[in-house]
C-alpha cells in the first residue's frame, strides 16, 4: 500500500474501516466490496483493477479532505469482469450486502461470501464447456510425492501418488490445473516450474491434520474404503484441498463427497512432451477432435480424461471395447440414442452449481428440462447386453419427486437472479398467491379509484396519479378546490392544481407498494427450497450425469468407427504390436478425398524390438510411427482403430523425441532439450514401454550427432528393451540391423523419374538409398541454381568420402568401440615409426609398406606392423579400432 494511503487509515469512515476489516482477512485477493448497484475495489486494489480491465481509476473523499483511489464494476456486469480477473491469475474475494438496506441501520452489514480463484470457478460464463477446470494440490517428501485434484464445477475428486518426480511433473501437464496449492515452507520440497502456484499454510498438508480434514469432509472414520489407508501424501494433498475449499467457498460442498485414489501405475502415462509430439488433444487438429462426436459437455469431458490416462487393465479395455462394438452395427439405435442425448445438456455442471448454492433460475429450469427428458435414453440402452452398458441403466433413473417439483413450481422461462421475482409459477406457493392476489386486488382499486371518486365529488377533473417521491395522489385543479371532500389530506401544491391522499388510499398504496418486495422474498426463499431439494438428491444426479456421459462416450467412439472405417483391436499378452494396414487418424481426416497409404507395423515378435525408418523427407517417416503410437492410444482407450487389424500388447509409456525447440527462458538450446528428453526417455522407459524417436542427434555436428544416435539405439536394444521406431537420416544406422539381434530397418519408398522423384508413402523392408533432400529442396521451390549448385558439393562429398573410408565388417554388439574421424594409415605410420634407429633396410621396407597403403587403402599391412610402431595408449592396437560403416548411398558402396 502507498504511504499517502497509510495516512489515511486512521481518517476512514466507518464504512471504509468495515472495508479494511474484511480486507484485512483476505490480504491477497482483491476484495470488490458492494456498495448500491457497482462492487467497489479501493487503495492498491483499485490501482490492480484499473489496470487489468483498463477502466478509469477515481477517488473517494475520506476525512480532512483526502481522497483514496477507487475503481467500481457494475454488479450486473461481475461475471464479465470476474473472467478477466481470473484468466490473469488473480485471486477474487466478492463481498456483498447481506441485509437489505432500507432496513439496515447506519451501516448495511458486508460479509465476503465467496473467494473465486482460478481453480474454484463454477460459472458457465467462466468455463470450457468441454474441458474440466481442475483445481490440484502437492505434497512431497523427497522422491515421493502426492497430487490431490478436484473440479468444483463438477464434483470430480480424486488423488494419486507416485515415487518418480517425473511422474509428477506428467501428472500435472496431463490434467492441467488452472490454480496449483502447494505448502507455504521452503523446506517442503515442493518445487513446481513453468507453473502458477498458490502458497498454502504448511500445517494443511500435515498427514494426520489432512487426513482428519478429510474424514470429517467425507463423513467417514476411516479412509481404507477409498483406497488411501497406504498413501499418506496423497491424503495429506487431499486433506490440504478439502480445507482450501472449505475456506473459500464458505460452505459445504456436497457434491465432492467421494474420492477415488488412482495409483500411477493404473493407467499409462503420458507426458507433456509425447502429448504435444502426436497431437493428442491441445490445439488445432489433433487425436480428440478426429474423435470427439459426443452430443453433451459431460461426455466431451469424459472422452477427453479417457485420452490423458489410456488404461492398462485388460479387463476394462474390453468392457469398453465391447459397448462400443454393441453399437457399431446398429446404426438405427445408435441414431436415436445419440438425438436423445443431444437434447440434454450439462446435468453435471447445473447440480453441482446448485448443490452449492450457487446455482440460478435458469440452471434449475435447464436441470429440469434434462430430467424431463432423460428417462427416453434407458429404454433403447437397455436391449443392449454389453457388461459396460447395461451396467450404466439404473443411473438412468430420475427422482420422480425432484422433477414433479420443478415442473410444477419454476415458471417456464426464468429470469437469472432468484431475487427480482418472477421465478415461481402461480398455484405453487399458497403464500405467494395469496400476496400476488393481495397486490391485484389493491392495483385494481387504485385503477378503479379515479372514476368512483369524480362520482363521489363531482369533480370531472379529479385524476389519480403517481410518483416515486409522493407515491399515489388525487390531482384536483384550484378551480375546484371547493369540491374537495373532508377526508382528503393534503400533501402538495402545484401552480394550477392541489394534490391530495387519503387514509384508504394509503392503505392500498402500501399493499401494492410492499407486495412485490415480500413476493420477491417470498420467491426467494421458494427458490432455495427448490435448489435443496437438488441437493438432496445430489448423488443419484451425479451417478445419472456419469451415465449419459459415459453412454455418449460408447456411441461417439462407435460412431467415429463406421464413419472412419475403424477396426477393433485385439488385445494380446506380452509386447507385440501388429497393425494391418495402419493409418494416421488425424492426417487421414486433414487430406480429406485424397488416399490415405496405409502400411503395417510389426513390432516386440520375431527378434523385432527396434525399427529403423530411413527414406527421404516427405516421404512419411514422422507420419508413420507417429501413427503406430497413435494406434496403441487408441486401443487403449476402448476405441476401435484406423487400420484393416491390430492386435496391441499394452504399453504402460509413450515416450516421444520428436522435433528440435529451444527453450530460451530455460536456458536450454535445442540439443540440450533434445539430450533432456532422450535422457528421460534412457532412464524411464521399461520393456512394456513404446519410444517414438524422430531425428535424434540432428541439433549438433554430423559426427556428435551420429555417435549418439548410434548409442541410443544400442542402449534401447541391450539394455532397455523397450519397443522402438526409430526415423533417422543417419543412413549409417541401418548397419545396426546386422548388429543387433532385434533391430530391423524399414524403408519409405520412392520411384525415381529421371531427376524427379515421386514419393510412395510405402513402407517396406530394408534400408533407403537416400535421403534426397535435394530433390525435397527443388520441390519445395528452392531456385535452381542453388539446387544444381548443391548436386555439386554432394558429388565432390562423395567422392571425398569414397576415397578416405575404409569399409570394415563390425564386431560383436558388445564392447565396440567407434572413431571418428580416424587419421590416414600413411600418416599414423609415419608419427609412429622411429626413423631415427632404422637401418637402411628397414627404411626401404618401411618405404613399400606406406607405397602399398596409399595404392591399396584397406588391404595393405596394419598400422601395428610399421618398423618402430607400439601399441595405443591403453593397451588397444590401432588395427583394432572399428570406423563407422559407410552410408548405403556412398560412391565407394556402388
């Protein structure tokens, strides 16, 4: 706060001190404190609002002549401005009146009725429709950890734990929280980079405080029902988020009343890196928009947290295999459960918003008209035998008392506040009638006044009218000022006319002026009720909204197979990966009409655990073991697959090196990002897991680059295990596949047209002659004569190369050693030989021998055998020393 404005504290009015009391209690949200018809932000706040929203900063005069900043929002316009706030990060304390003040005392009493933040939204205004808003906590102790998560606006609520940092980290990318808690101890151990976190008292986190919050929360004595009873760090980040809550939504939150706890070894994990390699659901065309036809919020959520966590129970997969399959072939009901579920709409969302007391008319009138039209999806699920479906049919059953309610009570189109009137439909409420009625018979009194009282005095001019300072009056002109009766009182003058009231009169005044203020309260006080009755029925709303979201899932993914000629996968034990004819689900729907090439994978059967992809640029390398990933995810989330048959061991990890960014706020160039992931990649993957590599090694010189690439091959093959698709330019790699006992090389297929190449997209056995970037390079419309200049420089590299490369077999796989680049045969005899202490004879000699070296490169005497030559320092002769194999497209190879 300024210093000007510490001044003024002790000058403030004793509204503005009630202000500083309840900022006081929320010094790190902005506190927008009610004050008529605008919510009010004063001193630094002010300075905070004016400058996000860009609104016009004022003043409010205080004592002796000061004046403190000020800066207001219109209350009907909040939410907007709320948006705004919120989508910057800032935390929102929203104090409102909570008397009404023309029957207040000096001061209407303020209370803070709710702290929005960006993980306690609930306001549709405020949401993705499609996307959960999730709120997360993290506890820690050394490498093990605890992650809580929790969607207010839906009621979602589960925790995981896990012992792999990285683990964490994927969690996190994976579900996305918009606001993070972490404790407020530096010695915690909580360390969250490139995310917005929120310090939370320390003491929340504590295990048995968490744990006691928790079970006082859920109404439970123990935890072990829910899974938690050996997992005291995701409790304590439960425990922690619970408490938060509680605090800033100031009440109960009977909709988050069960958790799940999902070890990290339940479902397979994908992390930030392999999400945003194959385009799984962030932006622009990607896995979930091939998939996502569901008809409902609820089922596009759900669709999407199947797609963040593929599972890895057989079991599970195949009952979701089979709802799907139930209605692929029936295209007739599938239809019609599909135009059911479209007419329904956020079921979750609007109970969990009035469960809260949150909610308004208009999501009571929307939850109605759900409920009205939900009991019509059951009868055409319920002929369906799959396990998964038939399973979801009992959900399906509304409360008979809950909808009887709502339709008799709400009016057919509400307004949005509860507190204006006009939300309870007449006959409902016998109070509300009976004042409604009360009002009219006062309002037509009134109306037929003016005639009864011109018949009364005669007085032909007498009119009855009305206004807000006066109220209702009789208007008599001077002229007939002797006709007024005894019983007018008068209450003003006018130039030409005198205005009068009478006692009846003002009796039916305040019937008519007071009847819609206590019908408003009234209808208030009927809307809660309703809204409680939601929240009673609050558990059978929230098993009926998973249901249909769940039902929508089976029909979308059911859908998407008949209309992209999917196939279901079969699952299989151990680590095979087959797939007939594959293809790219969202680059087959990105071409349109044109064809699709598919191609098949064989991978983890017959001694085939690493593939290596050589072929040119575009020719569809990327493509093609993006696609076999892409599959697996697929299978693996009960949807069938783009491809003629596949039959998928389950992968518990994709790890993915693809592309080459830097990652400048880090510090970290491309290759060092490249080295980051292919370190994790090393130190993570398990033989059930699938690595996608693309180009690795490209981020730094020709040789370092090639080294690694090789390293990082052989490491996945001996050491590692997992399956494998490697895409490379590095040609030389493909003399890894006579090396290595489960390493094959795959080809993408050209037909060359004289100096024009057309690309197959045809994957086959074997390695490519070529990368032909430069054929790429004239199609990509570099001018010719940098092309033709290029022909140029790579016919001199080749025949460079052909000249100095010695082509020798490899050793056995283990203990290889490889160097690059070798100094000539000619020049290391000539630094190794002592031509100090050789005799004539032997110089003549020594003279044949390099004569023969420089005429016969490869098959003349080694190194070793030079007069004068010793062994290497370490003991290893030079002969033994293995180049790197030649590239297939090498002159010297021809």
């Amino acid at each position: 706060m300024r210093r000007k404005e510490l001044q003024t504290m002790r000058e403030l009015t004793p509204m503005m001190r009630q202000y500083r009391s309840l900022k006081d209690q929320h010094p790190h949200a902005i506190l927008l404190f009610r004050l008529g018809d605008f919510f009010e932000a004063f001193f630094e706040d002010a300075h905070v609002v004016a400058r996000e929203l860009q609104l016009t900063l004022t003043s409010r005069p205080v004592a002796k002549g000061r004046r403190i900043p000020m800066c207001g929002i219109p209350h009907h316009a909040l939410h907007t401005y709320l948006r705004r706030l919120i989508d910057r990060g800032h935390r929102v304390a929203i104090c409102d009146q909570v008397e009404d003040p023309r029957h207040a005392g000096a001061l209407v009493r303020r209370e803070v009725v709710r702290v929005v933040t960006p993980g306690t939204v609930v306001e549709d205004d405020l949401l993705s429709a499609r996307e959960n808003n999730f709120l997360a906590a993290v506890a820690s102790r050394g490498d093990q950890w605890g992650a809580a998560f929790a969607d207010l606006s839906t009621g979602e609520f589960f925790a995981t734990q896990g012992d792999v940092p990285d683990h964490l980290h994927a969690a996190l990318a994976l579900w996305h929280p918009r606001e993070l808690l972490v404790p407020d101890d530096p010695g915690a151990g909580v360390v969250m980079e490139d995310m917005t976190a929120t310090a939370y008292d320390a003491e929340r986190f504590d295990p048995p405080v968490a744990a006691r919050a928790l079970r006082e929360h859920l109404g439970v004595a123990t935890l072990d029902a829910f899974g938690l009873a050996e997992a005291p760090l995701a409790t304590a980040a439960a425990g922690a988020l619970v408490q938060y809550l509680r605090e800033t939504q100031r009440g109960s939150l009977p909709h988050l009343r069960a958790i799940r706890f999902n070890p990290r070894s339940s479902g397979m994990v994908i992390d930030e890196a392999t999400e945003r390699a194959l385009g799984l659901w962030s932006r622009g065309a990607t896995l979930l928009s091939v998939l996502d036809l569901t008809e409902t919020p609820m089922g596009a959520r759900l669709l999407r947290r199947w797609l963040q966590q593929p599972l890895l129970d057989p079991a599970q997969i195949t009952a979701r295999l089979d709802a799907v399959d139930a209605f692929v072939p029936d295209a007739a009901a599938r239809e019609a459960l599909r135009a059911r579920l479209k007419s329904l709409g956020d079921v979750e969302r609007w109970s969990g918003r009035l469960a809260q007391a949150a909610g308004t008319p208009r999501d009571l009138a929307a939850l109605r008209a759900s409920l009205e039209a939900l009991p019509a999806v059951a009868p055409i699920v319920a002929r369906y035998f799959a396990a998964a479906i038939r399973s979801l049919v009992p959900a399906l059953a509304v409360p008979p008392d809950l909808v009887d309610s709502l339709r008799r009570g709400l009016v057919e189109a509400p307004p949005l506040s509860p507190k204006d009137g006009g939300v309870i439909r007449p006959g409902f409420d016998p109070e509300i009638d009976r004042l409604h009625e009360g009002s009219r018979a006062a309002r037509e009194w009134i109306a037929g006044l003016e005639a009864s009282e011109r018949a009364r005095t005669g007085i032909r001019s007498l009119r009855v009218g009305y206004n807000q300072v006066m109220g209702y009056y009789i208007e008599v002109s001077k002229a007939n000022e002797h006709l007024v009766p005894p019983d007018y009182v008068r209450k003003g003058t006018l130039v030409g006319a005198e205005r009068y009231i009478t006692a009846e009169m003002k009796e039916r005044e305040a019937l008519v002026l007071t009847a819609q203020e206590r019908i408003a309260a009234r209808e208030y006080e009927v809307f809660c009720q309703l809204r409680d009755g939601v929240r009673a029925q609050i558990d059978r709303l929230q098993a009926a909204a998973r249901a249909v979201a769940e039902l929508d899932v089976y029909a979308a993914l059911a859908e998407a197979a008949v209309r992209h000629r999917y196939a279901r996968p079969q699952l299989v034990e151990g680590r095979v990966l087959r797939i007939a004819e594959g293809r790219h689900p969202t680059v087959e729907q990105a071409i349109g009409g044109k064809q699709f090439v598919p191609n098949d994978v064989m991978l983890g059967a017959d001694d085939r655990d690493i593939l290596i992809v050589t072929g040119p640029n575009f020719g569809g390398k990327s493509t093609y073991i993006r696609q076999a990933a892409l599959i697996v995810i697929m299978a693996q989330i009960g949807s069938f697959v783009p491809a003629r048959e596949a039959e998928v061991g389950l992968v518990d990890r994709i790890f993915t090196r693809v592309g080459a960014t830097d990652d400048l706020a880090a510090g970290r160039s491309t290759f060092l990002t490249e080295m980051i992931e292919v370190a994790r990649i090393l130190t993570q993957a398990t033989p059930r897991s699938l690595v996608i590599l693309d180009e690795v090694g490209r981020g730094t010189s020709t040789y370092d680059g090639m080294s690694l690439a090789w390293a990082v091959v052989e490491d996945l093959h001996d050491r590692v295990g997992a399956r494998t698709l490697f895409a490379t330019h590095y040609h030389e790699l493909t003399e890894l596949a006579s090396q290595l006992a489960r390493c094959a090389n795959l080809q993408v297929l050209v037909r060359e047209e004289g100096q024009d190449i057309v690309f197959l997209h045809r994957v086959a056995e074997g390695a490519a002659a070529s990368s032909y970037g430069i054929h790429v390079a004239r199609l990509a419309g570099v001018p010719e004569m940098v092309t033709h200049r290029a022909r140029e420089v790579l016919a001199g590299l080749e025949a460079s190369a052909a000249s100095q490369r010695t082509p020798r077999k490899r050793g056995p796989s283990r203990g290889r050693q490889l160097a690059l680049p070798l100094p000539s045969p000619v020049e290391e005899a000539l630094r190794r030989a002592d031509l100090a202490r050789m005799t004539p004879l032997e110089a003549l000699n020594f003279l044949s021998t390099l004569r023969t070296l420089v005429e016969q490169p490869g098959e003349g005497p080694r190194i070793a055998d030079a007069p004068g030559a010793g062994p290497r320092p370490g003991g290893r002769q030079a002969g033994t020393v293995v180049p790197f194999p030649k590239s297939p497209g090498d002159p010297s190879r021809r």
